[in-house]
C-alpha cells in the first residue's frame, strides 16, 4: 500500500509539473501579458516602499535614491552573471578572472571618456578634439566591448586547451594582471589614484544631470533595459548551434568531439562572448561611479561572481540572475551587521552547496546530470 501510494505521488507531481512547465502550457496571450506584467514591475520597483526591502543609509537623504542604487547594481551584477553563466554555466568552463573583462570595460569609459584621463588630454592635445560628453560616452561603448571580447580571444586561445583546475588557475591570474597593470601603468590609467569625471549619457557626475548622482532611478531604468536585451540574446544564443555546442562541450568534450563539435573554435566563442557582456557591465558600473581605480576590481570580486552562478543555479539564467540579486542585495540590505557578514556568508554558502548542490533554481538539464553522477557513486559505493 505504501509503495502505491507514493508512486501515485510521484505521478501527480509529474503530471503538475514544475513552475517554468506549468507556465510554459499556458496560452500564448497568457504567457505575453504576465511577461509584460512582470517587465511593467520590474521598471516601477524604484517608486516601491515595501518594509523590510528599502535600504537605509545615513550618508545619503533620499532613500529612495539609495534604494535605487542597490537595484541598479543588482542589474549590472545580473549583466555580469548572464556573462558568466555563458561562460560557466553552458559551456563548463571554470572562469575565476571574470573580474577582469569587468575592468575593462569600467577602464574603456574612463579612459576615452573622461577629461582627466592621459588618454584623452594626449588626443586633445594631438587632434584638437572637442569634449562631446553625449557622443564620447556613445563611442566607449563598442570601444568597452571590443577591447573585452579582445581579450576574451588572447586569453582563451593559448589557455583553453587546459581544462579543470589548471584552467581556473590560468584565469585567476589574468584578473590578477588587469589590475596590477591598471595600477602600475601612470602614463596610461592614473596608477593607484584613478581617474575620475568618468561620464555618463549626460556628463560627468553632477546635481543637474539626468543621469546624475542625486537621482539614480535613470540608472536603475537604462541598466534594466541592458538586462533585458541581454536575456532576450542569450536565450537566442542558447537555442542555437554555438549554445548545444557548449552543452555538448560541457557535458563530454570527448564525444563532442567524436561527433563533430569543434571544441576550441565554440569555447572561445563562449569565452569571447562571455567577456564582452562583462565588458558591457563594467561600462556601466564605471559610468554610474564617476570614478575607477584599481582596487575596486581584487579577487574577491571574481570569486562573488561565480559564487552568484553557483549559487542561483548553473546553466539557467533565472537561476544565476536570482543568485546575483540575492548575494547583492543581503549584504547591503544587513549593512548594519558588517561585523559579521562575511561569516554568515560563508556559512550560507556551505549550506546550499550541502542541500541545494545544482542551486536555488537549476536548469533541468544540469539538475539530472548531478542526479546520475550521485547515482553512479551510490552504485560504486555498493
């Protein structure tokens, strides 16, 4: 009776579904307008006041701008774990230097962007140029993702035929040198001083600006908008043959490559990729500070990144996007409880690596490969 029971639980929770299958049975109508309900939300959560999610802080008089800060960097953190979730979550690749493509395209504004930079006083002084900061700030951007997806291309081409761990280690190291480079290179980025007026759509950082340092609704709003075109992208590209490529690569390079599947020309198509959305986040972080230098882009850094697609759920982009609204927005909204964040961060890492190994939302596919690998050590075991 017992045995009966639970295989008709088992078939009624088969028949219900999970969330993502229940919503993907409803009509087409259906599906568009809560897609447009939850946009229409998304965009209107800056006017929100809902206890417990407003972040308070001293040194700014306007909560809701400070409210505002903390989304705008929950969506460029969901840029940069989109980006890594390529790189990490579809093609298995263990990146731990991620934080170096988001430097450069922090460095890509300030650099061609800013007045204070050695890049631009020398192109003033050689060309005559007249400061645009609306068209200096459009041109940084194809500026920020080439340079990332550049150097997405020079580090994967000699360092993607390791694989694992040594791969990794590869990685960390580039991270490493973009910011000592950013650091010792004075001529160039302003060593450990920075450069500051990094401009937004508007200009550099001031009261009047649209895009200015008072309200920072605007941010939240234009970095919103990157998150959705980005998401709308990658879906086409994980759909597409480079996207079960990477699927194919991640799960056996071998036979990928028994079948056909190239595995270095898709890798680094994931690594160039993968970069060049970094680049885009950094682009807007840098614009949104007004200012870059080195230190705000240490290892530690790197290691919340992949900690946010770990953590959400590797290969789902739902997943890693909640995973790095989550790791975001906790510690800020528990500031007051500096002391000990860092513990109680460590500690909820090992508790849901412990019970939620594949992550808070996994993709199914990754979800039945843990499954069978704990299958296959069950019956090792025995």
């Amino acid at each position: 009776m017992s045995g009966n029971h639970t295989a008709a639980a088992q078939a009624a929770k088969r028949q219900r579904g999970s969330i993502g299958d229940r919503w993907r049975r409803l009509p087409r109508w259906q599906r568009v307008l809560g897609a447009l309900a939850g946009i229409v939300f998304l965009y209107y959560l800056p006017f929100l006041g809902i206890p417990g999610l407003v972040y308070l802080r001293t040194d700014l008089a306007d909560q809701g701008s400070a409210w505002s800060a903390v989304l705008f960097n929950c969506a460029v953190y969901v840029i940069i774990a989109l980006g890594l979730n390529v790189v990490v979550g579809l093609a298995g690749l263990l990146d731990l230097g991620y934080v170096g493509f988001f430097a450069l395209g922090a460095y890509s504004v300030a650099l061609f962007g800013s007045t204070n930079s050695p890049v631009v006083k020398a192109l003033q002084v050689k060309l005559g140029l007249p400061q645009d900061w609306a068209v200096a700030w459009a041109l940084c951007i194809p500026i920020a993702i080439v340079l990332a997806m550049i150097s997405g291309v020079i580090l994967g081409w000699p360092t993607l035929r390791l694989r694992g761990d040594y791969l990794a280690i590869v990685t960390l190291g580039f991270g490493e040198i973009i910011r000592i480079c950013a650091r010792n290179l004075d001529g160039v980025t302003s060593g450990a001083q920075g450069i500051s007026e990094v401009p937004g759509p508007s200009g550099p950082p001031a009261a009047g600006n649209l895009f200015g340092i008072i309200d920072t609704k605007p941010w939240y709003w234009l970095a919103l908008t990157v998150v959705l075109f980005v998401v709308f992208l990658v879906r086409r590209l994980e759909n597409s043959r480079p996207g079960r490529a990477w699927l194919a690569i991640r799960e056996d390079e071998d036979a990928a490559a028994v079948m056909g599947v190239y595995p270095f020309k898709f890798k680094l198509w994931a690594f160039a990729i993968g970069a060049a959305l970094g680049g885009v986040a950094g682009f807007l972080y840098g614009s949104k500070a007004g200012f870059v230098e080195p230190s705000q882009f240490d290892v530690n850094l790197s290691i919340l990144f992949v900690a946010m697609v770990v953590v959400g759920g590797s290969g789902n982009m739902a997943g890693v996007a909640l995973g790095a609204v989550l790791l975001t927005y906790l510690p800020e909204r528990f500031r007051e409880f500096s002391d000990y964040r860092v513990l109680v961060f460590g500690m909820a890492m090992v508790a849901v690596m412990v019970l939620r190994p594949q992550g808070l939302i996994p993709s199914k596919r990754r979800a039945r490969e843990l499954h069978d690998r704990a299958e296959e050590a069950k019956v090792n075991v025995a």
